[in-house]
RNA sequence: GUGCCAUUAGCGCAACUGGAUAGAGCGAUUGGCUUCGAACCAAUAGGUUGCGGGUUCAAGUCCUGCAUGGCACACCA
C-alpha cells in the first residue's frame, strides 16, 4: 500500500518497544471506513503467542503510538482487537500534496525490472475477427502498459494464426472455386483475393471438410506444401496474408491495442528445424505412427481408461497428452510453431518472462505441454518464467459460449460499430458537436472498460445492453468525470495552490486516490484490471459527489478556491493514468 | 469417465494474506438542474454467500463430502 512503509515502521517501533513479535505485520485499508481509514490486526496474531487477549495488546500498541504524537495519524482500537488508523485533515493534505507533485504520481516502481515478453491479439490470417477475439487484446494491452507503468520493459507480439490447416483450407476452397486459377494453372489476369472471399472461404471449407474427405487430404497437403515453401503456394498464402494483416491492424487500432511485432506462426518456421532438433540431441522423442512426438506427462498421468466399446474415444485419467512436433504426413503443428517460436523468441530477445494471454480453454492444457517440452528441451532457460494468464469465455445468457441464433459469432466490426453509434446518438442527445473519433473512443471505453472490470479468468455473460451501457459504473462515467474536471479547468487560470483537506467530501477523494494507487500492484501480482478499474470509478464517484456538493469556481476565499482546483487537477491526473493503462481514451468534451 | 473452473441481492458482478454490520452498479421506488457539464448527485427497498460437515478467537474466503453448471481431454488452432 502506498502508505504501508510508513505505518509499517512506526507499528514496528511500537511493537519493539512493547517487547512483541512483528511477524505478520501489515496494515490495510480498514474494512469498517466508517470508524477508521485503515487497520492492522497485527494484535490478533501477537495474542497467539503473548497470554493477553488482543484487544489488550491492541489497546497497549495505540497508546504507545498516540503518545509520539505523529501530525498525520490516529491510533485508536474497536472490536475484539482491531488497531485502526485514521488520518489527520494534515496528513491528508500532505499526502494529497506529495502525490499531486510527485512526477510519477506516487505510482511505486518495480525493484527488479524485468523484460517480459507478451503474447496477446492472436487473430488468424484469412478469417475476420469476431467477439471471441475481443478479450485478448484488450487484456494484453493493459497488462502491457501496466508492465512499463510499473518501470519493465515489455516487448508485444500479435502473433498471428498463419500456420495451421486453416491455410490450406482456405487455398484448397479457393483454388476449387477457379479463383487461383491465374497461380495454379496460368490462365487471367492476377486475380484480387478480397477478405470477403476469404471470410466467405474459410467457414465453406471447414465443413466441408467434415464430410468431403478427399478435400481433407488436399488441405493437409497444401497445407505442407506451404510450409515447405512449395510454389505457388507459398506464394498465394503470402497474398492472403498481407491482405489480412491489413484488416486487422485497423481493428486492433480501433481497440487501441498496438504492438512491437507484427509476427505469425509462420516466423517461427526457420526455426523449427534447429527446434526438432534440439528434443531429438537430448533423446525426448518417439515415433508415434510416423508422427513425432515428446511425452510430458508426470507419473500418474495420461493413464489410459478402458473402453467400454471399441468404437469409444480413449480417454484418459488425468489427462496430459504429448506434444507433436510433426504430424505423420510431416507437417507441423501449433506445438510446433509455439516450441519454435519459445526458442525464436530466446534467441533474439532473451526475455526473463513470457506472457500468454490467450483463452483459457484453448490454453491452459495446451501451453501445460509446452511449458513442460520447453523446461525439458532447455528451450526456455530454468529461471525464466513461461505464464499462460487465461482469461474466460464469453458466455451467452444459457451459461454456454456465446452464439448468435444462426449458431455463429457476431463480427468485431459489427460491435464496435454499435457501441459507436450509440455514442454517437448519445453525443448528438446532448447537442454536443461530436465526430466519428469521439464517438468511436467512448463507445469503445464502454465495452474495454466493461470486460476489464470482470476477474479476468472468470467466465462472463456477454450481454450486448451492457457492452454499450454508459451510465453508473462504466467507462464512459469515468471520461464523463474527466471531461468535466477538463472543461472546468478551462474556465480558470488560477495558479496551483496547495491542497487543504477539511471536508469530508475531499478526504473521500484522497483515500480512493490512495486505493487507485494500492491497485497496480494487486494488479500485477493477478494479472487482472479490475481492481484498477474499481479504484478508478471510486475516485470519480467521489469526486462527483463533491462537484454535486461544493461549489469551486465561485468559492470566495482564495486560498481554498485554489486548494480546491488543485484537487480537481489531483483528480484529473489520476483518471489520465488509469484510463491510458486500460488503453482508452479521454475525450475533450462528450 | 478423468481433470480444471465456477455457484454471492431481481440481473450482471466485487470483496486485497481468513478479520468488524458481505459491497457498489443496473433495474425498482422517491427527491434534486435559475447555480462550475444531470452520461450526475442523494435516499429507500433488496442477502441463510448452492447444500452438509470440519479447522479457527474469527470462514464468502481454508479442508472435506455432495449438488448444479461450464470447459478441456492424441496428430484443429
């Protein structure tokens, strides 16, 4: 907490002093803000070994802290133990002060900086994105900027689905409806491969190949022969690829997501060589009806379960089925590609940590396998970290995945779209001049603000209603409180006074300013946004309370009207530090 | 079948290492724009934290059994 060393070192003293144990000591924020603005239950734990009930020891710690005196804290006790600590209208307005000055805002930085690499977007080439490709990105994004917030380094790569079957499949479906015709069989004009080709392309074949097994066999094919680098179909996937990447940087730059690398699987290909190679020197492989693979699993685990009938799937007792690096016709898969590009990654960057952020269900046993092939092949060095953080699906209101009436996903552009106009419409509402960019930003704030504030491995309903919901606690409220504190600002060129604590509506702002920067660390150490977004809404309902209440351009005395602008501005940082690590913007005026 | 995850107010969600009377939001009811931006503020109602046992001074949180739901489980990604 960003108050905790010091309070931490004056309870340290007091137990010294009083001849206790300080094991277990920490201070939080209080659980009963109504009688104090932090606690300590350090006595409940002192009572374990020391025969007093802990009240008493509490009652003996708050004596020895009120008789020093401290201008900024109070020391009192409650219930069968609780230390509770309240600030002082002093310590309030010198904390206020040191943050509002502080060039990094008090935001603590990291000891040990670490390079972090991070995995995030994962759109596949020649198949447009669609709900299920939102948290992703917006995930990663976030998490990336709270990394350099926090004073890492980080390096972001899209990392595109460009390597799997799924290429073949769309090349064979083409190819079969004669509009490769120019590159297989010499004949036209150089046909435009349009991305609604390959969005109408890609679904066409993937049923089809679950009953036309002979067009199965031409897919896998093409599929090796692209990764062969076999003509022209190297040459045909490089055009689907350009055209896609296209389409989808517009996207992820409409979600504000950018990255450093715009790499795929396919960038891992050079290397998948070297990679093999690597597991069969140290004798991890075997043949598996002419497939290659590595076995991972533990004793105990991947036992087979006899079946009941012959035609039953074999299942497995806790399941961990081995890694492949090539499939019995040779080609390569997504463990391959992900174990190559682990070795890729090293090679060129050497990162202490590797980030995943990548849905849960396809990841968590997948990237088990890897991780593990990666530690046993020494692909990824001992002391670097490989995390898989998996973030939940997006249900519909019958608890499974989400499905329009027609069984399909809805489009990203199609919901972006929607949250857009109905900014928009909200923005024409209130009479205010408004362009596509404002619109865009606040509609966007909705649904990131939205999904950035559920657990990020819990599952969510996703409910189209609330994805473009902008009142209460969303982000447009939090743009909303900004923009005003903004155009408030814009009336005055009084110069910054100091801030001075007296009411009970300023002191409410500084305690959430105090939250909002506890935040990041819990943050970082979950993996998650949502605190950071509770914080943030906390700050500007306290803030919108003490609008409704206190007048602050009007106030007479000087001294206070400046200290109240300085708090306005206090306010206004924050929501600039929270919403740009959530990647959403903070319009003018809304 | 095996494993992982979930179950908290009408709804969708929070709850920091086990701490005090489980919290906001939406929806509902009510009040507040002649005053710095009403995408706002204030107030009221709403709970046996899925069920049973256990550990503890203290359990939504830990252990255990059960129920319900979701997801994954050999050459898709």
């Amino acid at each position: 907490m960003f108050l905790n060393d010091e309070l931490e070192s004056k309870l340290k003293l007091a137990c010294t002093e009083n001849n206790y144990n300080c094991d277990n000591l920490f201070v939080e924020f209080s659980n009963a803000p109504q009688l104090a603005d932090f606690q300590s239950n350090i006595a409940f734990f002192i009572s374990k070994t020391v025969k007093l009930p802990p009240i008493k020891i509490a009652e003996q710690l708050a004596c020895t802290l009120n008789s020093k005196n401290y201008e900024n804290f109070i020391f009192s006790i409650a219930g069968a133990g609780f230390l509770n600590i309240s600030l002082t209208n002093i310590g309030l307005s010198y904390y206020a002060n040191k943050i509002l000055i502080n060039k990094d805002f008090c935001v603590k930085k990291t000891n040990t900086p670490k390079l972090i690499f991070l995995d995030y977007g994962g759109a596949n080439i020649a198949k447009s994105l669609h709900m299920g490709h939102l948290r992703s990105p917006i995930i990663g994004e976030a998490l990336n900027r709270l990394y350099r917030l926090l004073g890492h380094k980080t390096i972001s790569d899209v990392h595109l689905g460009d390597w799997g079957l799924q290429m073949g499949l769309v090349i064979a479906s083409l190819k079969s409806d004669g509009i490769l015709d120019y590159y297989f069989k010499g004949k036209g004009n150089k046909p435009q491969i349009t991305l609604d080709m390959l969005n109408e392309a890609y679904p066409k074949a993937s049923l089809r190949m679950k009953e036309d097994l002979i067009f199965k066999k031409t897919a896998e094919d093409f599929t090796l022969f692209i990764q062969q680098g076999k003509q022209p179909y190297r040459k045909v996937f490089e055009e689907i690829k350009s055209v896609s990447i296209t389409k989808i940087k517009q996207n992820y730059a409409q979600l504000n997501c950018y990255f450093d690398l715009w790499l795929g699987e396919s960038d891992a290909e050079p290397f998948v060589e070297q990679t093999i190679n690597i597991f069969k020197e140290k004798n991890l492989t075997q043949d598996y009806d002419g497939a290659l693979i590595v076995n991972v699993a533990h004793e105990g685990e991947n036992q087979p379960i006899p079946k009941k009938n012959d035609n039953d799937k074999q299942l497995y007792r806790n399941p961990m089925p081995p890694v492949f690096l090539k499939k019995s016709n040779g080609a390569d898969l997504y463990d391959t590609s992900d174990l190559a590009t682990i070795y890729m990654r090293n090679l060129q960057y050497s990162p202490d940590e590797i980030q995943y952020i990548v849905d849960e269900r396809q990841g968590t046993a997948h990237f088990e396998k890897i991780f593990r092939a990666a530690k046993m092949s020494g692909i990824s060095p001992e002391n670097q970290i490989l995390l898989h953080v998996g973030y939940g699906t997006m249900n519909g209101p019958d608890g499974k995945v989400f499905k329009t009436r027609d069984g399909g996903s809805i489009k990203l552009d199609d919901i972006i779209n929607l949250v857009k106009t109905k900014a928009k419409d909200r923005l024409t509402e209130n009479g205010i001049k408004n362009d596509d960019k404002t619109a865009l930003s606040i509609g966007v704030a909705a649904l990131k603000f939205c999904d950035l504030s559920n657990t990020v491995y819990k599952n969510y309903i996703f409910d189209v209603e609330k994805f473009c919901s902008f009142e209460g606690k969303t982000g447009p409220y939090i743009q909303y409180t900004g923009a005003r504190i903004k155009s408030l600002l814009a009336k005055t060129d009084e110069l910054d006074g100091k801030i001075l604590i007296n009411l009970n509506e300023e002191k409410q702002i500084v305690l959430a300013i105090f939250k909002f920067l506890d935040s990041f660390e819990a943050c970082f150490k979950n993996h998650s946004l949502s605190t950071l977004c509770l914080s943030l809404y906390e700050i500007c309902s306290a803030f919108s309370t003490f609008y409704n209440n206190i007048k602050i351009l009007t106030q007479q005395n000087k001294t206070t009207r400046e200290s109240y602008i300085s708090l306005c501005k206090l306010v206004l940082r924050a929501i600039e530090i929270g919403l740009n690590t959530l990647a959403i913007d903070l319009p003018e005026k809304m």
